[in-house]
C-alpha cells in the first residue's frame, strides 16, 4: 500500500514527497544554495550525495539549481563548494543555520561531507 498517515488524514506516499519536497524549497524562498538565484523549477540536492552514503532526509537535502547540482554532482560538498567561484560565506553560514535547525551538525572533531 502506498498511502501514509499525516495526522489524521490517509494520504498517497506521492503527495506525502510532494508536499515534503515543497516545505524545503519553500523554506529556501525556491533559491540555490549555491547561487543564491531563484527558480521556478528547482531540485533538491543531496548534501552528502546517496552514492557516498547520504539519505533522503530533511538534513540532507538542500535546494540547488540543476547547473549547479549537475557540477557538484557526486563530490564532498564543502570542498567543492569553497573552490567554486560561486563561494560565499553568507550563503554557507545559511546553510550551516539550516543543517542546525535539522540537528544535523556534527561535533567538531567530526568531519563535515
């Protein structure tokens, strides 16, 4: 069966994505982390990408315009990241703010993918 209960409410598992996909580009005002710019019609990009061990959840996901999900594609975000020419530290500590409000910062002796 692919239906879920939200609250007290039967819902398909298809509306379930949809509405948790939408709360995050919502939450990001439909912008590129990366860039900054805003989209209509924008991904979500896995932070710790599913290859290298990522899931599909709320602290690992961020939106990202296609270009640049496409150029990040399968690598360590942070060291990707610092030596784009897109670079900026008001858009990372954003990031950082967001990751904070998923409680899904690591210690600091842990290392950040």
């Amino acid at each position: 069966m692919n239906h879920h209960i939200n609250e007290t409410e039967l819902v398909s598992r298809k509306v379930t994505k949809h509405k948790f996909r939408k709360s995050i580009i919502e939450e990001w005002d439909s912008r590129c982390y990366i860039c900054g710019e805003q989209f209509d019609n924008i991904t979500l990009d896995h932070l710790v990408p599913k290859k290298n061990g990522g899931h599909t959840s709320r602290a690992n996901l961020a939106p990202c315009c296609s270009l640049h999900n496409r150029q990040k594609g399968h690598s360590e975000l942070w060291s990707w990241w610092t030596n784009h020419d897109l670079w900026d530290l008001g858009r990372a500590i954003k990031l950082l703010s967001y990751l904070r409000r998923c409680d899904n910062i690591p210690s600091p002796d842990e290392k950040i993918s």
